[in-house]
C-alpha cells in the first residue's frame, strides 16, 4: 500500500512538470511551444511507462465495476424484456475495438487528471516587474536562466476567471466534491448528445457508430458499452474532459462563472458514469429518481436504463449517455 501511494506522488511530481502552469503571459502564440513540449515530455520512457501502469490499473477496475454492475443487481431490479436481437457471439472485430478501447482508458485518464492538476488551485504571490528589471544584471548564474530561478519561488496568477482544481485534503469541501458532479453530467451530456445525433447521420453513421448497434439488445455491462469504434470511444470519453474544461472556467455564453471541483469529484464523475454505463447495457431495470417533495407522484427520473435499451431498438431516440433531459428538450426522447 505504501509502495502505491510513493508511486501515485511520483506520478503527480512528473505530472506538474509536464502541464505547464498557467500564466497571464501565456497567449495563443505559445500554444505551438506548449504543445510541443507537452509532447516531448509525454513521450519520454517515463510517462509512457506511467500510462502503461495507469492504463493496467483502470482496465483491472473497468472489470471489476462490469462484474459488479452485471451480478450485483441480479435479484433486486426487475429484468428489461429482450425485444430486439442480441449479439450472441463477438467477432475479431468486435474483440479488435474492445482492446484497443481498453488501452485507450489510461491515455484519457492520465489527460483528465492532467487538465484539472494544470488548473490546481496554487498559492498567489505577487512579482513585481520592476523588481525583476532593476536585477536585470542577476538574471543568469552558471548558465541558468532568472525565470527558471524563480519559478520554484513564486507562482503567477491564473490568467483566466473560473474555478480552480483543488487537489488538497485541507481544502475539499461539499461544494467542490459533490455539488459539481451533477452540473459536470449535465453539461457532459449536452454535448454527447449532440455528438450521439451527429454519429446517427446516414454518412457518418456506416463509418462509425453503425458497429456499435449490431447489439440490439446489450447485456453485458461495460463489455458491450466500450464495444464501439475506437474514434466514438475517443470522442466519448475526451468529452469529459471538455465538460471539466467548462464547469472549472465556466461558460460565459450562459453567464456560467464557474466552479471549483476536487480530485475526489472528478474522480466521482468518470467512476459514475462508468457504472452508469455498464447498466445501460446491462438487462437490469434500474431507475434513479429525485423525490418530488410533493409535487409529483413518483418523483423526477434522473436515470433509467430502460432508455438506452429504446434507443438500441429505436436508434434516433434518447441520444443521451446518463440522462434524458436533452432528448426531452430536443424532442428525441421516447
């Protein structure tokens, strides 16, 4: 256990000098530079090393929370009657996708986190220019250049309004561990529903989503939830750093400003949404509901695999991957 824990504060170490701290300096004509370091220092023996580890340990964790999501509900829910044809057995192809989508769950884990440690909430301290001008003539000992001196000395203030991503016990809270999973599903689906229609489009469809509905009727969990094509995988699991992205720097279009969100909610969203996931493909008949208060009989439904399993039957319908609220919005739910 301890060996583990060393290993996971050598990765953050190695994780904050990849992710460049964010700087009032830093504008789009750094990108290139940024990027190209990124790349280099993401490419090193390493890092890939580490997302090899990263990669082992959440495919170990995908299986037990598709094991668990498939036999754990067996006995307490009701079972979805099976209307359309199940994909009994997996081709080369079928088993090609899986893999390769499983491989691919390090990369995005290792970049999610990334993100919000590249937006961590740091300790603000003032530089003064005209400290640093009138030094001028200090700038370089043995070769060393000023800025490099001081980097570990000061830190610059974030250059953009927002949140922040909190990663210190000291500082987690209601507010930036639970209060943002709801907004990051709701904005997380907002776009995979847009993305979900744009792949049902008859160009598009043959091409990629088309592999994922020759399941008609899905059983087995996260099995056949990561059985898609690897670009709808990468889309897919990517926009959840988007909706990070947005709920951390807000969305100013909607006078969004913004929130803080904690590793642990972070953490809460992709691991929630993983079992939300398997269970919509899944035949258990589970449902999720916020009490009405009284203002409803049954309450308002939050999530209900019997959704993605119309939608398997019915493909332009119910185009959401957690919740349905869009579909109602944009007249696809059934």
């Amino acid at each position: 256990m301890v060996s583990i824990i060393a290993y996971v504060a050598a990765v953050s170490q190695r994780l904050a000098a990849t992710i460049p701290l964010p700087s009032e300096k830093n504008t789009f004509h750094d990108l290139p530079r940024l990027l190209s370091g990124m790349v280099e220092e993401l490419t090193t023996p390493q890092c890939l090393q580490d997302m090899a580890i990263i990669t082992v340990i959440f495919v170990l964790i995908m299986e037990l929370v598709s094991v668990s999501v498939y036999y754990i509900p067996r006995g307490l829910t009701a079972s979805i009657p099976v209307r359309g044809k199940h994909l009994d057995n997996f081709s080369r192809k079928d088993y090609l996708f899986i893999f390769i989508n499983k491989c691919m769950t390090g990369i995005f884990v290792y970049c999610y986190f990334g993100y919000l440690w590249s937006v961590r909430k740091v300790e603000r301290v003032h530089y003064d220019q005209r400290d640093h001008s009138h030094n001028g003539h200090h700038h370089h000992h043995g070769g060393h250049d000023h800025n490099d001196e001081t980097r570990d000395n000061f830190v610059v203030s974030h250059c953009c309004d927002g949140g922040r991503g909190i990663w210190a016990l000291e500082d987690l809270s209601l507010t930036n561990s639970l209060f943002p999973i709801p907004v990051l599903f709701f904005v997380y689906d907002f776009f995979y529903t847009l993305l979900h229609w744009f792949l049902h489009i008859k160009s598009v469809y043959t091409f990629v989503h088309k592999h994922h509905h020759h399941q008609k009727a899905p059983s087995r969990a996260n099995i056949d939830a990561v059985n898609v094509h690897p670009v709808e995988y990468f889309l897919g699991e990517f926009n959840h750093i988007l909706a990070l992205h947005l709920v951390v720097k807000g969305i100013p279009l909607v006078g969004f400003k913004g929130m803080d969100v904690s590793a642990v909610g972070a953490l809460a969203f992709i691991s929630l949404g993983g079992i939300l996931a398997g269970l919509n493909h899944t035949r258990h008949d589970v449902v999720a509901r916020i009490p009405s208060l009284g203002l409803s009989k049954i309450g308002w439904t939050v999530f209900d695999s019997k959704h993605h399993d119309v939608h398997h039957r019915i493909p332009q319908s119910n185009y959401g991957q957690y919740t349905v609220i869009w579909d109602r919005i944009f007249g696809t739910f059934r």
